[in-house]
C-alpha cells in the first residue's frame, strides 16, 4: 500500500476541516466587544497566516521529500533547532483534542438532550477515543471522514454569509444602526487579532502530514493557499455579517452567537438547528487533529527523536503506538481539566495552544530564509517579503497573547531537551 493517500481534495479537506472547528461558532461574540477593530485584527491575522502559508507552499515545492515542517527546518537550520520547536507544535496538537472534546460536550447535550445523564468528562474522553478509533483503521479513513465533515460544516456557514449579505443590500437601512460605534485604536486591533489568532490553527495541516500527500510539491501549495484563503474569507464575512444583523450589546452576551445571527436573520427559533453544526464542525476537526498527532509523533519517532515503536504502522498503515500514546495524554489533560471551571481551562488551553504553535512558525520562515540564501533556483525573490511577514506576524502575536503563555510555551520547549539528548545518546551507542 501506498504510504501517500491524500490527494488535493482531502489535503484541502484537511486544512479546512482543521482550521474551521469550534472557533468560528464563537468568533462574532467573542469579537463583538472590539467593534469594528475585529476586522483591523483579523487584517493582521490573515495578512500573517497568508505569508506563512506562502512560506510553506515554496519549501514543500523546494522540498518535496522532507516530512513537513519538521524536515524543512530540520534540512535548513539544523536538528538542534528543529527539534524544540516541532515538540512544542506536538504538544499543542494533542492539546488541543482535549479542548475541542471539552467544546464539544455542551453543544453536543444541547443537540441530544438524553445524554445529559451521562457525565461530561466521560462523553469527551468518547469523543477522542472515537477518533483514535477511525484514524487507526488508516489515514484514507481519516481522510474521507474529514472531506465529509468539512463538507457538511461549510454549508450552515454559506447560508448565513449569503442570507445575511443577501439580507443587508436588500435593505441597508435595517442593519445601519447595528454598526458598532467602538473607536479603533491599535490596543484593541491587537487584542481582537489575539483573539482571532486561535480560530486560524490549523492551515498549515497538509505541509504537517506531508509524508502522507500525494505529489507534494504540488498539492501541499495548492492546498495550503487554498484552504487558508477559504477559511480566512468565511471568518472574515460571517464576523462582518454578525456586526451588521445583531446590535453589539446583544452579540456580545450571546451563549450561541451562530444561533442568535440565524434567528434574527430567519425569526426567532430559526437558529437552534444549528447547534448540530456545531457538533459535526468540533468533531470533525477533532477528526483532523487527530490523524495529526499520530503523524507528528511518528516522525519524530522516524527521525529517531522519539522510541522507535511510535513510528511502527499497523496493517492498515496508521501509527497505532502513536495514536494510543496521544490519545492518552490528551485524556489525561482532558480529565485535569473538569477539576476547574470549564469556561477557564477552555480558554487558558487556547491560548497555549496558540502560543505553541508560533515556534514553528518562526523556524520556517527562518528555513526559507536559510533556502533563499543557500539555492534560489525556482523560489521568487519577493519570497524574502513573506517570510519577513511570517516572523513580524509571530512577534505581533506572542505580544497579543500575552506572557503566561508565552512562558508556557518557552517551558514545553524546555521539557523536550533531555528527551531530545537521551535519544542522541542511544542513537550514538547504537552506531558505536
């Protein structure tokens, strides 16, 4: 069998599907109190993830062969600066299916009602050990459940782009006096981008399981561009339109925001169907996170950084030992978490989840430079632009996130050191 599986569509499916979960149900609340300088921070945000994703596209072409971002900065800058900040990017992963299990859960009550009964913390280790479960039958399987859930969480956020802007040229009049009136400074367009930040995770999916595309000089490109440009106008769109149809105070104490635009789109009632979205479009990216976290622990274990079992497969081409061990610690975590208010460990998880990622961030745009200067054949000039913009934009947001997360981050990238030195001391007597 074939060790590359996935084609443009589900590469595209999977930087979709990753990137769009549960942030986007909660963005047009969560940004309602900074007005019209949610749009000034989601500038920021996409004018970021657009240079990133640039960044990826020429050094998957440059290096079709390398296993995503880890082999990029790994043929680059070196093993030694790789290694930390692949770690903290894995550790972020398998993080982040405990919060989306968590965000979930409410949702999921609200959709079937006869699961109240059940506690939640149970009905969220479920959830992860549903999708350790289809990603263990091998990453095709992964790959058609993500095309299929993407699919499905796309249409309930069309509807309400195209109602909605169908809705306020019909008569503007109507949703005028809706538009925010909070003045747009440069300290709320940085807190609002910070905010922003976390729902945009995940476009740099393809170029993480490249080992598994097909063609990857050409589909993780197409994919990664694609897929960030259709999430990034969805987001964009759907928080304008929120702004417009729902007076700010309203949007702003709303449990449900995507229900509350619908109601006042469709009438009251309209919009608690879309509850089940909700569910599809958290479990679906809970899906793709998961396929993620098996493909990252194995390699790292491939490159002998991590015990040589988590990189086995099993008949089915999946990386057992890999998925058994992330689903275990993203369990653990997910546990640790219903022993605190559920709204703050939501929300101080996101933020570290955030803050993991920007290592890699950083390290790839310094990889391209590191290519740019070492062999230009085939690579634009004005690709120094983009990787100028991908470490301006990580800068923009460390400062956005704020410093306990930084912290944090700095910390797990510490913790993988002596993992790190013990395997090169066992990879050394082996050789010797």
């Amino acid at each position: 069998m074939s060790g590359r599986q996935l084609g443009l569509g589900m590469a595209t499916a999977l930087v979709v599907g990753n990137t769009i979960g549960m942030g986007i149900f909660m963005q047009p609340a969560a940004l309602a109190p900074f007005g019209l300088n949610a749009l000034t921070g989601w500038a920021a945000v996409i004018f970021g993830c657009v240079c990133l994703a640039i960044t990826f596209a020429a050094l998957a072409r440059k290096l079709p062969q390398a296993d995503g971002p880890f082999g990029y900065v790994r043929a680059t800058l070196g093993e030694v600066i790789a290694f930390p900040a692949l770690w903290c990017y894995w550790i972020s992963v398998w993080v982040t299916n405990a919060v989306l299990s968590i965000g979930v859960v409410g949702y999921f009550i609200t959709v079937f009602p006869d699961t109240a009964s059940i506690p939640p913390a149970v009905l969220a280790v479920l959830f992860m050990w549903l999708f350790v479960g289809v990603n263990l039958l091998g990453v095709k399987s992964g790959g058609r459940v993500q095309v299929a859930t993407s699919l499905l969480k796309i249409v309930p956020l069309f509807l309400v782009m195209f109602v909605g802007a169908y809705s306020i040229l019909a008569n503007p009049g109507e949703f005028t006096p809706n538009v925010p009136t909070t003045p747009i400074t440069g300290q709320a367009s940085m807190a609002a981008a910070a905010v922003a930040l976390y729902a945009m995770l995940g476009f740099e999916s393809a170029a993480v399981a490249a080992g598994r595309v097909k063609d990857p000089e050409r589909t993780i490109p197409r994919a990664t561009l694609i897929g960030t440009l259709v999430v990034a106008v969805l987001y964009v769109a759907i928080v304008a339109i929120g702004m417009l149809v729902v007076p700010q105070a309203t949007l702003a104490t709303s449990d449900a925001p995507f229900v509350t635009i619908t109601d006042h789109l469709l009438g009251p009632g309209n919009g608690r169907w879309i509850s089940l979205f909700v569910v599809i479009s958290g479990l679906g990216c809970l899906n793709g996170w998961t396929l993620l976290s098996g493909e990252l622990t194995r390699t790292l274990a491939s490159h002998r950084l991590l015990p040589a079992i988590l990189g086995e497969d099993n008949r089915f081409g999946a990386p057992w030992a890999s998925l058994l061990l992330t689903g275990a610690l993203a369990t653990f975590i997910g546990l640790m978490n219903y022993s605190a208010t559920l709204v703050g460990a939501f929300t101080k998880l996101s933020l570290i989840v955030s803050a993991a990622n920007l290592p890699l961030y950083v390290c790839c745009s310094f990889a391209l430079f590191a290519m740019l200067r070492r062999d230009q054949a085939g690579l634009s000039p004005g690709l120094w632009f983009a990787g100028v913009g991908g470490i301006a934009f990580a800068a923009f947001a460390f400062k956005g996130v704020g410093w306990e997360p930084f912290l944090w981050a700095l910390g797990l990238a510490v913790l993988g050191v002596p993992i790190y030195l013990l395997m090169r001391r066992r990879a050394r007597i082996a050789v010797a």
